[in-house]
C-alpha cells in the first residue's frame, strides 16, 4: 500500500514529458522535495510506468551516515552501467568518474533518467559530479532527477550551491510533493475496516505515516515503524532542543507562545533547530508539531516519571491563568500529572462545559474521572454528578453503565429531602432502563416518579414524568393509555411553553394514535419534530424521526422514510447521540430489507447488532431475514436469538419483526408449523397491541403456517395476502417498491406467467430458497422449460470461488476487517482468514483493495 501513488497523476506526467525531451538531446533537471514519508521515493518507482520504450532509469542513493560515502550514489549504479563507468567508480578517481559518467550518458535517441535520492545527504565528491552535470544537462539526452527535504536545507547547507546552479538550467521543473487528501486516505484504507477520517487527522495525510498506520490495523496506538522514524530524525539535535520538545509534546494542541515561555527555558528560541528540521511550525503567536504522529511517538518514548513532570509544568502554568483557559485543557493535564486536587477542583466544571458544547463522549470521560474521587463530594453534589454522568452515558448509548449510575444518583438523593430532584431521577432511571431492556423496572420507576411528584407542587416535572408514563404506554402498544396521558402533559407543556415537554407528549400521542388507526397522529408526530427542532431539542427531535420513519415504513411510503432517515442520522451524528445514532441506522436497514438490498440491511443492522436488547432484538431480525432470504449460513441462529430477546422484551414491536422472521424461515426450510406453535402464545399481544403492518404480516405467516387465526382487516398487502388477493398485493407491493414481497405474492398463483415473473425477480435478487419453491410449483403445473437461474457453485463461478468465498470477498469489497467478517457470517477469525487468503490467491491479487477492484470487474460485487 505504501508504494502506492494516489494523486501523483501530475509529478508523472511532468517527468514522462521530460524523459520524452530527453530523448533528442533536450535534457533537464526534476527536484522533487518533500518532508519525509511525503513520497518521493514512491514517485520514484513509478517512473518506469512513464518512460519511453527505449529509456533506462538509473537510480542512486545518499545515506544518512556521520561519514557519507564517497560517491555513494553512483556507485549503487555499478551492475547497472558499462565497463568504463564501473572501473572508474571503483578506482574512486573523481575526474575519471566524471569522463564515463557523460561518456554512459550521452546515448543518442535513448534518453536516460538518472536519478540521485536524498541528496540532502550527498557527500561532497558526489555534489562536484551533480554540478558538473547541471552545468551540461542540457547537451546530454537525461533526465537528471534530484529528490531532498528542503526542510534540511540550511543557509549554508553544500546543496545550495548545487541548488544555485539548477536555477540557471534552461529546463527545470521543481515539484513539491503534496499530502494525501481525506478521499485518498478514504482510497487506501477502503478494505482496512479502520476509522480512515481519524486516520487522516493524525497523519496530516503523509503517505508513509498513513501506509504504516494502516499497516498497523491500530488508529490509536503508534506503530513501531513510526516511532523508530522519529527516534532518528530527533537523534542528532542537543539534548536542551530535544527537553524542548518533550515538554511540548505533552500539549495535544498547538501551544500558544506564552505557554511556550512559561513552560520551555529559552522559550521560542530554543526550538529554531526544531523548526528548521520540520519537527514543528511555527507563527508568531503559537508553535506546534508538524505531525501529530510525532507527537505522540515522542510522548510515547518518554519516561513515566519525565511525562508526569512535564505535565504538571503545563498544568502549573494554566492554573496561574484558569479564566482564560479552556477547563477541559486543566483536567487533561491535571489527569496526566495525577493532580486529584485540580481534577475535583475543576472536572464538574468540564463536564458541565462539555455537555452545553454538545461533546458528550467528552462530557462522559469527564465525569468518569471526577467521580473517581466522589468520597470528596457533599451527597447533594455528588447525586447531581451522578445524575449528569447517567444521562451522559444513556445519550453516547451506554444503557447499563446509566442504569447503574442513575441508580446511584437516586439512593443518594432519598435522604435529602427534594421530591421534585428525586422524581426526575426517578423519570430519567425509568427511560435508561427501557432502553437497556428493563421493562419492568422502567414501569415501576415511571409510576413511582408520578407519585413522588404528583404532590410536590412542580408542574414542569410532573409533566415530564407524566410524559414518559405515556411514552411507556405508548411502547408497550397500550394506546389508550397512552393518547389519555400524553394529552394531559401535553396540555401542562402548552401551558408552561415548555418546548421539550410539548415535544416529548406530541410524539407520544401522535405515535400512540397512529397505533390505534388515527390519523390526526401522523400530524402531532411532524408537530412534535418541528417543536423539537425549533427549540434545539435533539434528542426529542431524534424519537420524533424514529416515530415517523417507523409510520412510513408501516405505510410502505420508503422514498419519504429514506429522506427523512437522512436528515435523522446526520442530526444524531452531529449532536452525538449516539443510542439514536444506532437506532436510526437500524431503522434504515429494515427499509433496505423491505427493497431487498440485503448487504446494506445487514451492513445498517449491524449498527445495532452489539447494543443493549431493545435495539439489538429487532437488529438481529433484519440481518437473519437478509440471510435466511438468500439461503445464507447464520441467518437461522440470528433469526432464533431475535426471537428469545423478544420474549424477554415482552413488547409488541419486539415480538412481532422477531416472530415473523422465526416463522418466514421456518417456512422457507419447510418446517413453518413447529414455529407458528412457538408464536402462538403471543399471536393476541401483537394483533391488540402491535402495529398495523406488524400484525397484518404475523397473521399472514400464521395462516401460511396453518394455523386458524383471524384475518386482519387492514389494507396492508400482507392482510389482502392472508385474505387471498395475491394480485392486488403484489401490485401494492411493487407499487411501493418491494421487489421481494411482490415476488412472494404472486407466487401464490397458479399461473406459469405469474410464477416465471417471480422466479426472474427472485433470481436477481439472489433470493435462492423461495426461488426453489417457485420453481417447484412450476414443475408441479407441468411447466417443462424451467430457468435454471445462477448456480452459485465453485463451477459457475468466474473466478473459482465458492458461496462462502463470494460472501466474504462482498464483505471485504465494505471494508470490512476480517474479525468483522468473522462476526457477520458467524465464523471463527482463523476460518475467515482462510477464506481471505484462498480469495486473493484466485483473484490474483496482492491486497484487499486489489481483491475488491476484481470482484467488482467480474461482476460478484456490485
């Protein structure tokens, strides 16, 4: 990967067009500069891929040595030139070397690019040599290519002279070698699984520094290689340079000047060598690494007690100016200096500023390390840092660290004698624990809440507790309770103009109306978005998305659930709530599934796969049909640990995805009615209390299964399927854009053109085990040409790949890491990295990138 060039297209051309001059005698010189790592050396080697048919490259190297060698560069060329030029460099003679070295240059109509690497570091015979050629480059059919750190350079660095010289050469083109930019980064870590954009940031997109980090698999750490790169560029300054520079590494950010002189003896002075030697950049305000990889590998390098030490002279130095000062720059290096004084002193603060910026993930470390020192904390203090710390992990999606630090909160607020404070812990304890799965105790904390504060006298939190009752109804599919509750905080949010009440009860009711065939629901849930959004309420604007795009996805309305997912997902990813974040990708993976896109189902499901139950339930349910409908392994098991996840949820909207995907592939292996008998306890929750949709599909799969329930009167095509109307279904289902369940409905005709149609659709959306049976029905109407669709066999394949090969090179074409891989197919990482190896051995490529490209090419990936 390292010696890829991506975004070089130029510097080639510009030497291509060079060696094609040269080649009637019209010669000129390249210097191609650059910090280290940028790719000069890269470039280099892709000089051949330029060069005329007739053309030679000659390459040379100058070392990093205390005693260079002599000539150095032209003797790598030895094996590579005549006789005349090696026995002249190996008798060492400078004039004699000179004499061959334009005698072997000078080859009409073969033009020769000659290039010598990091003369930085040339000695001074090798300079009189480059001279000499300078001077006459122009008679001579060569491409003379000098690559250096102009970063080296010093006013009286030898180069300069050499330098001085190229400036009078009538061609010269000077290249200044770019960094990579965030898409070519995004390029080359495509099949690395890594967070390309962190990577980016900490590499400033040096190319070598990017090559070894994603060599590395590791964004966090820094790689050896790294490390041992800036060990040697930092050898050889003074040891004061280098106490300099470790002092300023242990400031992750660019230090402003008067912290420098606070902090640094001799302050901006002493670091010239530093800058001269591109280590940092400097202004005359503030100074700061060139690369954050260097700093850290600095850091890294240095001694535990050398690290503390620097960090409490930073730390010395901000409490001196602590007005002016970021806080959250205090607990950094309080925390790195071991100050527990200065972390309890200023971390409530740093939390409290973390969340009003909206940096929650910031806002939870924060807290995390303040309340490592809570004995120091008055119990009313400490239960508003525990309150804080609870929220804070329930928005970045930590439900059973809330859980317990809410819990916390609470038993420290029952002795301090605030009904209102402990109601509204009590509120905000029974919304963490729905959303980790705790139903029960979310019920009796909700009720509890209300009690507390029914007479407490505080209308704003009554309504907030009332609020949530409502949503609990609501969830639970209790809509009558739910619309009755929700109205009356609704009418107290109107009266107490309080935005996020008004909010949080619209969207209850709206959602609870919808539920109970309603229409006037779908306008309170848009009130309830718009309310939320006018007021900067993220979080009830995100349950506000989630409810309306869960409506659409009832009412087959995917282009407008697709919209409005957008919006939604980049809303929770900007505000960091990151438990919605989650939810909204799983939300966008059952409208994937519902278009039969089944990897950009399971790559969304996947979002929530590894959260806490209420998301992961119905993630499991989208990412096992995605499977069970392509007759793929895995997708049974995730189907059946859906199912036991919803009947310990015991909610509708759990138990009904999760029931309909265990009795769909039940069906699909021909064994629907031992699944409808599991189903059947719960067959009345659904249909009372469950969605619209949601039940019309369960009873569709519970009569398919044989079993004597009740038909749904509804529109939905799933109820005018149980009922018969296959037709009207199907062109309700295509009508919406759902090839697969169009498909599946007129499969239920008796007619061969019916039956032809949904066997072409089934067999390009790869949907092999309802294909089979369709194929079946054909031959049981006597229908004898059959298609026989794609056999996706190690023999029909164009590249010799099995099933399982061709799954794992689609899910490496995502980018995905092969123990990400081994986690989506269910496999062990060994099993996967077999595969991985047997994909790039048949597909003749060297790396995971390649591998894609090719899939691609041969039409296994899309």
């Amino acid at each position: 990967m390292g010696r890829q060039i991506l975004e070089r297209e130029h510097e080639l051309a510009e030497l291509g067009a060079a060696a094609r001059e040269a080649k009637g005698g019209d010669g000129s010189i390249v210097l191609i500069m650059g910090e280290p790592g940028i790719g000069k050396s890269s470039l280099v080697d892709s000089v051949r891929g330029v060069l005329p048919a007739e053309g030679r490259l000659l390459v040379g190297y100058c070392d990093d040595l205390a005693t260079p060698r002599v000539l150095g560069p032209l003797r790598d060329l030895i094996g590579s030139v005549g006789k005349r030029l090696t026995e002249a460099l190996e008798s060492g003679d400078r004039g004699a070397v000179i004499d061959a070295l334009r005698a072997e240059l000078d080859w009409p109509d073969h033009p020769t690019v000659l290039v010598v690497e990091d003369v930085h570091w040339a000695d001074e015979a090798t300079l009189d040599v480059l001279r000499f050629l300078v001077r006459r480059i122009g008679q001579l059919p060569v491409v003379l290519v000098l690559t250096y750190r102009d970063e080296e350079l010093t006013r009286d660095h030898p180069m300069q002279q050499l330098l001085g010289l190229t400036s009078g050469a009538r061609r010269v083109r000077r290249l200044r070698l770019a960094r990579l930019s965030p898409d070519a980064v995004r390029r080359l870590g495509a099949d690395t699984g890594m967070d390309t954009d962190r990577v980016y940031a900490v590499t400033a997109g040096n190319p070598f520094y990017v090559a070894e980090f994603f060599a590395s698999g590791d964004a966090d750490g820094v790689p050896p290689t790294i490390s041992e790169a800036v060990t040697a560029r930092l050898r050889d300054l003074d040891g004061r340079t280098r106490d300099a520079l470790e002092q300023l590494a242990v400031v992750p950010s660019t230090v402003e000047r008067w912290l420098v002189d606070a902090v640094v003896p001799g302050g901006f002075a002493s670091l010239a060598a530093a800058e001269r030697r591109g280590v940092l950049t400097a202004s005359a305000r503030r100074i700061g690494f060139r690369h954050e990889l260097t700093r850290r590998a600095i850091v890294d390098s240095m001694p535990a007690v050398r690290r503390v030490a620097c960090n409490q002279a930073v730390l010395s130095a901000l409490l001196e100016r602590p007005d002016t000062v970021d806080v959250s720059r205090i607990m950094h290096h309080a925390a790195e200096a071991g100050s527990d004084e200065a972390v309890i002193r200023h971390g409530p603060a740093a939390a409290r500023e973390a969340v009003a910026a909206g940096s929650h993930r910031e806002a939870v470390a924060h807290y995390r390390l303040v309340l490592t020192h809570r004995a120091h904390f008055p119990v009313d203090e400490l239960a508003d840092l525990l309150d804080g710390y609870a929220i804070e992990c329930y928005t970045v999606g930590l439900g059973v660290e809330s859980v317990t630090a809410q819990r916390e909160a609470i038993e420290a607020r029952r002795g301090l004698g605030d009904p209102r404070a402990l109601g509204l812990s009590l509120r905000w304890l029974s919304r963490m624990q729905w959303w980790a799965g705790m139903r029960a105790g979310a019920e009796a904390s909700a009720a509890e809440a209300i009690e507390i504060l029914e007479p407490a006298g505080d209308q704003r939190a009554l309504a907030l507790a009332l609020s949530n009752r409502s949503q609990l109804f609501a969830l639970a599919g209790r809509s009558t309770e739910a619309i009755a509750v929700g109205q009356r905080a609704e009418a107290m949010a109107r009266a107490l103009g309080d935005a996020g009440i008004l909010s949080h009860a619209l969207n209850n009711v709206g959602f609870a109306s919808l539920h109970a065939g309603i229409p006037e629901g779908r306008g309170k849930l848009e009130e309830s978005l718009s309310v939320a959004l006018a007021a900067g309420e993220v979080e009830h604007a995100c349950r506000s998305y989630t409810n309306l795009s869960w409506q659409l996805l009832d009412d087959l309305r995917l282009d407008e659930a697709d919209r409005l997912l957008r919006d939604a997902i980049d809303l929770a990813d900007e505000g960091e709530f990151l438990g919605f974040l989650r939810y909204l990708h799983l939300t966008l993976g059952m409208l994937h599934l519902l278009r039969g896109a089944w990897e950009d189902a399971e790559r969304e499901a996947d979002w929530a796969l590894h959260e806490g139950p209420t998301q992961r339930c119905p993630a499991l349910a989208v990412a096992g049909r995605a499977r069970v409908r392509r007759g793929q392994e895995g997708g049974d098991e995730l189907v059946a640990a859906s199912w036991e996840l919803a009947k310990d949820l015991g909610e509708a909207q759990r138990l009904a995805p999760a029931a309909n995907a265990l009795i769909e592939a039940a069906w699909l292996r021909g064994d629907a009615a031992g699944a409808a008998s599991a189903v059947a306890p719960y067959y009345e929750e659904v249909r009372r209390y469950g969605a619209n949709a949601f039940a019309a599909e369960l009873g569709y799969w519970m009569r398919l299964a044989g079993a004597q329930v009740p038909l749904v009167d509804s529109p939905h095509p799933y109820a005018l399927q149980a009922a018969g109307r296959w037709r009207e279904a199907a062109a309700l289902w295509e009508r919406a854009g759902c090839p697969y369940h169009r498909a599946s409905a007129l499969a239920e005709s008796d007619d061969a053109d019916d039956l032809l149609g949904a066997l072409a659709t089934l067999d390009g959306l790869h949907a092999e085990p309802l294909a089979r049976r369709v194929r079946q029905r054909l031959k049981d109407l006597g229908v004898t040409r059959v298609p026989r669709g794609p056999v996706p066999s190690t023999r029909d394949n164009p590249a010799g790949l099995t099933e399982r090969q061709v799954e794992v090179v689609r899910l490496l074409a995502q980018g995905l890491s092969n123990a990400e891989i081994a986690a989506r197919l269910v496999l062990s990482v060994r099993t996967v990295d077999t595969h991985v190896a047997a994909v790039l051995d048949k597909l003749d490529a060297r790396t995971r990138r390649d591998a894609a490209s090719r899939a691609r090419e041969l039409g296994l990936v899309s």
